[in-house]
C-alpha cells in the first residue's frame, strides 16, 4: 500500500522497531522481578539497575515515537532508537548471563558467599 510518498517497503523498518519494542517490554517485565530478589548493595546489583533504567528509557523513547503518526516519523531516529534498545537489553541479558555462568565476581556477600558446604 502507499500513503503519500511512502510504501510499504519503505516502512519495514517500523514493524522491526515495533518487534524490538516488544522484545524490550517482555524482557523488562522479569528485570523487575529478578531485582527484587538481589541482594542488597554490591557491584552487580549496582550495575544490573543501571543497565535496566537505561533500558527502560530507551523503551520509553522508542515507544514515543512509534506513538506518531507516520508523517511525523523520522526513519533514521527510529532505526538509531531500535538499535541502541536491542543493544541495552543484550548488555543487560549478558550482565545476568555471566552472573549466572558464575564468571562474574559478586562482592554483595549475598547468595553464594558462604563457606558452609
């Protein structure tokens, strides 16, 4: 279909970013969840939230503006937007991946720090 001077392949690059808003609301909805349960202070409880609160902002801007209408929309931000929210949230899923490979050094004295067998 056209709508002015676009088609719809030239708007492909709407349903990818509305995919990669999607995969970032699902993903988020856990992060909550598994915050809850980290140990108070330490490096990666630290970390964990920074990375969660820019993802939660880049969903937040990227869902703005997809909220547009389609003459407003600038390809090149969104795809920009989009890219930088898939980033995030894979930076925040290996952040919960090595801490759970155990690679990662966990200075909270939480969970795992104890020397009984």
């Amino acid at each position: 279909e056209k709508q002015g001077d676009k088609t719809w392949i030239d708007c492909t690059y709407l349903k990818d970013a509305n995919e990669a808003l999607y995969e970032c609301r699902y993903a988020l909805q856990y992060t909550y969840v598994y915050a809850f349960y980290l140990p108070q202070g330490g490096n990666f409880r630290t970390h964990f939230e920074m990375n969660q609160t820019e993802l939660e902002q880049q969903t937040e801007q990227l869902s703005e503006m997809l909220e547009k209408d389609v003459s407003e929309i600038h390809r090149a931000e969104v795809v920009h937007c989009f890219t930088m929210a898939k980033t995030r949230l894979t930076n925040l899923l290996e952040l919960v991946a090595v801490r759970g490979s155990g690679s990662a050094t966990d200075t909270s004295g939480g969970a795992g720090s104890s020397s009984d067998p």
